[in-house]
C-alpha cells in the first residue's frame, strides 16, 4: 500500500438510495502516499432525474440549477475521475457510502473502476483512536473537524469535505 497515490474522495448525491439518486458533485485531493498534495479537482455532474431528487439532500449539499449550468454529463465527468484516480487508494469519511455511489454510477456507466482495491475510512480510523474519549460522542466529520480545529466552512460541498477528511486524516495519524 505504501507505494499507491491516496484519492481523498467525497461526493454529493441526491440522496441517500443509490439505486434511485444521483451523484452531483465529486471533490478530491489527491496525495502521495506521504500525502503531499499532487492536486485537487472537484467535478459538478448535471443530474438527469433531478425530480427524483431528495429535498432534504439538495438543501443539504447546497445545489442549485444556476451552478450546475456549466456543469459535466455524467459520463464525462466519470471518465475525467477514472482518469484521475487510476491505482490510488480511496480514502473517505464513511467511505463505504461514497465507493458505493461511485461503483454503482461506474458500472451503470460501463466504465472500469481504476482505483485500487484497498479503501481507508477515517471513521473507522477516529473510532480506533477515539472510542475511549467521553468527550467524543458522534464520529461525523463534523464533530471531528470542531475537535481538531479544521475549518470547513463549506460543509457538504465536496471538494471541502475531500479537504478536511485529508485535514483529519493527517490529525488521526499523528494521534
């Protein structure tokens, strides 16, 4: 593993059912496995069935038609990703939600998931560490972002949350 990019991913959907929503938005930072930043990307996706969408979800990620305008097809925008993250290792918070939205829409997409088969979840990670904490009583990267003093001031953008999972996964690693 030690010789492998890492891809520290977070995408936005449409809600939370992979089989019915839709990917809008990927952010991520790209490292070496020394996590130098080799570079950061972020990928609007215009959605197809946008009234399939959840409310809920689209106030939460902050989506709205005026800035997704000039926003990539869906098999554009999964090309340019695979392209980018070929043989890095994914790393997320939560990350079995995100590889799971992100392998569904690359299959659905006919495209060849070129990551590498090894995940890191920075939940899991902060549980490791911090299970034992009183103070500590949620894990969402949120609540772990205010304990570290990571500022993420546009949460649930992804590109900002790529950023402070990186930001976090440095802070968890040093623990």
């Amino acid at each position: 593993m030690r010789k492998h990019n890492f891809a520290f991913i977070d995408i936005e959907t449409t809600g939370l059912n992979l089989l019915k929503h839709e990917i809008i938005e990927i952010g991520c930072v790209l490292t070496t496995s020394t996590l130098e930043v080799i570079e950061e990307f972020e990928l609007k996706i215009k959605p197809e069935h946008i009234e399939d969408a959840d409310p809920v979800a689209l106030k939460v990620n902050h989506y709205n038609s005026d800035d997704w305008e000039k926003a990539y097809d869906l098999e554009e925008a999964m090309n340019i990703f695979s392209s980018k993250v070929t043989d890095c290792i994914m790393v997320g918070h939560n990350v079995a939600f995100d590889a799971g939205f992100l392998e569904h829409t690359l299959n659905k997409m006919q495209i060849t998931n070129t990551m590498h088969y090894h995940k890191l979840d920075t939940i899991s990670i902060a549980w490791a560490k911090l299970h034992n904490d009183p103070n500590l009583e949620h894990f969402s990267l949120r609540e772990l972002c205010m304990r570290f003093d990571i500022k993420n001031e546009r949460a649930h953008s992804a590109l900002p949350d790529a950023r402070a999972t990186f930001e976090l996964y440095k802070k968890l690693m040093n623990l």
